[in-house]
C-alpha cells in the first residue's frame, strides 16, 4: 500500500482550484498550508496499479503547477 506525502504547489492564484481538484481525487487527503501558497498532500493507495492512476491524473492537472515529494513508501 504506497503512501506518500508531497507539497503541491498551485499555478499562480490557482491555490482554491488546486485544493477542490486534489480533494475530488480518490486516495487523497489535501490540506492547505497556513502561511504560504502551497498545499499539503497525503495520498494512500491499495496497490501499485492505483497509485500509477493516480499519477496520471495528478500529471493532467491544470491547477498543479509542481509537487515535491515529503515522503514516501511503498509495501514489497
């Protein structure tokens, strides 16, 4: 079961966007950084089938400018 922590970072003035596009994702829990114009995303899938899924559809985001990965792990 991957899970994995990123800071997601919106296009500009794109930070309410990006939030209501990552929470409409299955797998994923978003949460928006207090001070700065970043996201926190957490997403936890059941299998690695999934978690490529959901890479895809993070990649066609038009909201998502970049993500950097906090932490991650993944079942073996």
């Amino acid at each position: 079961m991957p899970v994995f922590s990123y800071l997601a970072y919106p296009v500009k003035g794109a930070k309410k966007k990006l939030l209501n596009d990552l929470s409409a994702l299955d797998h994923c829990e978003v949460m928006p950084a207090k001070n700065k114009e970043v996201l926190i995303l957490v997403t936890d899938t059941p299998n690695e089938k999934k978690e490529e899924e959901l890479q895809n559809k993070l990649k066609e985001l038009k909201s998502l400018q970049s993500l950097g990965m906090t932490f991650g792990h993944g079942d073996v």
